[in-house]
C-alpha cells in the first residue's frame, strides 16, 4: 500500500496531523475507530469520504511510523 497516495500532512488542517487526502479525518481517527472494534466497512459506512483502501493506507502508514520510516509530502 503506497499511503502517500492517501494521506496528506497539511499545517491548516487539524494541526498537522497526517489525514485522508481531501477530508479532516485523521489517520488516529481511523485508527482510534479500528481500536474500537470497527469494521473496515463500519467505518466506510459511518464515514462516506472514506474508502477501504483509506483504512488501509492509515494502517500501513502506522506500521511504517511505528518502524520509524514515514516521510509524506506536504499537501
């Protein structure tokens, strides 16, 4: 999963946080969503901007950051 397709880091959005690309969803919001208990299609159903492969990109993105190994581009 190539996250950097998904997800941005933008200053002005929730400060700085990395995000789904065109939302204010966080990747901790998904993840905190996953924490608990969701269903990949819990929360693509709960949240329409999101896709699958958003929960994906946000989880692949937290396996490279607990690695150390996360860079993105700036929005």
């Amino acid at each position: 999963m190539v996250y950097a397709q998904r997800l941005v880091i933008d200053p002005e959005v929730r400060f700085g946080k990395p995000c789904v690309k065109g939302t204010r969803i966080s990747v901790g919001d998904v993840l905190g969503f996953l924490a608990s208990g969701m269903s990949t299609s819990e929360i693509v159903a709960e949240y329409p901007p999101l896709i699958a492969d958003d929960v994906l990109a946000c989880l692949s993105y937290a396996a490279d950051r607990e690695a150390r190994t996360v860079t993105l581009p700036a929005a």
